[in-house]
C-alpha cells in the first residue's frame, strides 16, 4: 500500500464505527481532504492528541478505497492557546469551519493553507475583542478573494467610473456609485474608509466587517457559518 506525508491544519473530525475517526484536514500539498484514523478513539490510540483542531501537522496517509488510511501524525505546532481561551477558540472556529464550507475537496491552494496557518497564529496572540473580531471578518474576506470571489472595488460595476466610495452591491459582487446604487435596494453604504480597508484587507471598522460577512453569506446561498453565529453572540 503506497504511503505519501502531507503538511496539514485539521479542520474537524467526527466518530466512525466502534474505534475509528474521519478527520477532515486542509492540506498544503492536495488541498481539503477526509482520511480515516483507525483506533483514534481508543484510549491507548496515540494518534489522538495529534487530530484536534487547529493543530497543524504533518501526517503520514496510506492509499485507500473509500478514504485513506491515516498511517502517523507529527505534530508541528498544537496551537494549545486556543483552547485555553473561548474567544479565540470560537474565532478560531470560525476560519476552519468556513474553508472546510468553501473549498472543494482535493483543489490544492497553497495561499489557503498559509492564509489559515497565519490566522490562527494571530488569533494565537489576539488580546482583545475587537482583534479577534477584525481577524475573523479580514480572514473571510481573504477567503472569498482566494476562492475566486474577489470584489470590484475600483469601479462603479454597473457604468464603470472610478469611485472611492459608494454603496456595496453583495448581488452585484461590488461597489456602486451613488446613482446606481438607487437600482439595488440592498446595498450597504460604503464611505471612503471602508472602501479603503476592504482594498487593503484590512477590516477594523464595524461597516467594512459587515460587508464582509453578508457577502460571506451571499456567496455561500445565505446559508450561515453556525460557529460565526456563535461567535457574534459571545462579542456583541
């Protein structure tokens, strides 16, 4: 049976059979992927402490029918703050639930891997709130850009001027002038400051995050993020 070793963020897992684990990982090399860890629930299995979310590792995986086999994990770094913390741990929730919901099995992205490798470092080191909160919006507006989702913000979508501020169509997938922001009732007003952060993807203002996230929503058919809902809840 043919081995390969990939470096991996885990994004979840869930109880297979009597002893075994599927754990859904995102890979650097081959993108998100499901693999079966047999004996992961026992309570000898040593492969446990190295399959929680959020750690990344490099894992050793065997060819398989249904899924393959995962064979050895090499932890690489836990990420152990995360859980000693529920504001981190819900934002952290937050990122690895939304690449888990928006990219394709097997896809590869290389910038995916680092972009999530990199926000849960930083939420890692997160003190406050309102951190937390311009990294989980930032991190789902990367997201979507890397998902082929990027946002017109240079231009009026529908009659092409150039504008620095205007209203966002999440229909339109971008920003509006003034006057043809009257044909779309559901666009969000967006002032110079917002159209400058959403450009450097750099979300601090509460407008600029609100943008982010109803696109988020449109983009994946409104169905939301339930570990966002959660983690607006707990920082209103």
């Amino acid at each position: 049976m043919a081995t390969y070793k990939t470096k991996s963020i885990i994004l979840s897992s869930y109880p297979y059979r009597e002893h075994d684990r599927i754990i859904t990982f995102y890979s650097k090399e081959f993108g998100k992927m499901d693999a079966r860890a047999r004996g992961a629930r026992k309570i000898t299995s040593k492969l446990a402490g190295h399959l929680e979310p959020f750690i990344e590792t490099e894992l050793l995986l065997a060819n398989g029918r249904r899924w393959d086999i995962l064979a050895g994990s090499r932890t690489i770094k836990t990420n152990q703050n995360l859980r000693s913390d529920y504001l981190k741990l819900a934002a952290a929730s937050v990122c690895v639930e939304a690449v888990k919901n928006i990219t394709k099995p097997l896809s590869s992205d290389a910038r995916v891997f680092q972009l999530l490798r990199a926000i849960i470092s930083e939420l890692e080191l997160s003190q406050s709130k309102s951190r937390q909160k311009h990294l989980v919006a930032t991190f789902l507006w990367q997201l979507l850009g890397l998902s082929g989702f990027k946002a017109e913000l240079d231009h009026c979508i529908q009659c092409r001027i150039s504008l620095s501020s205007g209203s966002f169509s999440f229909e339109g997938g971008g920003v509006l002038c003034h006057n043809c922001a009257r044909q779309d009732m559901m666009a969000h007003e967006a002032g110079p400051k917002t159209i400058a952060e959403l450009r450097a993807f750099t979300l601090t203002t509460k407008e600029a995050q609100a943008i982010a996230k109803q696109f988020w929503e449109r983009i994946v058919d409104f169905k939301p993020l339930n570990s966002l809902q959660f983690f607006e809840l707990i920082t209103i």
